[in-house]
C-alpha cells in the first residue's frame, strides 16, 4: 500500500505543476492488464480524447494487452484521436508511473504520430 501512496504523491506534484502551465494534458494510468490514455483539457473537467486496450479497434490488433507493442498502438490511438479533436501540444502526466517500459513506449509512439509534448 505504501508503493500506491508515493506513486500518487508524485503523480500530485507532476498534476500540480501542469496545472501551473494551463495545458492540456496526456494522462496515463497502466494495470497489470491494460493501459489507458486520456486527453484532459486545461481546466481538468473534460476529456477530449480516451484510448485503451480494451477498446474493439485495437483488442483485434493485440495479442497481449499488458505488453509494450499495445502500449505504442495505445499511443499511435490518442494521437490521430487528439488530431480529429484538433488537439496538438499536451503535457504527458505519467501518473507517478517511471519513464520507461509501457509509459514510454506509449509516450514515443504518441510522438511520432505527431502529438507534442
């Protein structure tokens, strides 16, 4: 339980100073299972645009929902998602999560295709 604990006192700091910024921001939560991807507005009450793994599109086009090539499809998802929002420049709010596995794969692919953060 003490893990859970720091990993939302990080993820409040890295909230607070987004929120600093007014942006939008790229918001990231992963499971044992899945990953999850949403864009938020600046004001924190709206999401513009939500990707997973559990969505039907990308269920066919993944084996394994809790690997790194779901968490790039999850990205490329958001991004063309974000696009159609009209939505270019986010702050990525990992979560508390660290920067590298699924996170980052998620984070790079949602680069590439031409969001940017």
């Amino acid at each position: 339980m003490e893990k859970k604990i720091r990993r939302l006192r990080r993820a409040r700091k890295t909230r607070a100073k987004i929120a600093e910024l007014g942006v939008m921001r790229l918001t990231v939560h992963r499971s044992n299972a899945h990953i999850y991807a949403q864009i938020i507005d600046a004001t924190g009450g709206r999401v513009l645009a939500a990707a997973s793994t559990l969505e039907k599109a990308l269920r066919t086009q993944i084996k394994n929902a809790a690997s790194v090539q779901a968490a790039q499809l999850v990205g490329q998802h958001i991004a063309e998602k974000a696009r159609q929002a009209g939505v270019q420049q986010v702050a990525f709010d990992r979560s508390g999560y660290a920067f590298h596995g699924r996170v980052k794969a998620l984070a790079d692919a949602a680069r590439a295709a031409g969001l940017q953060f």
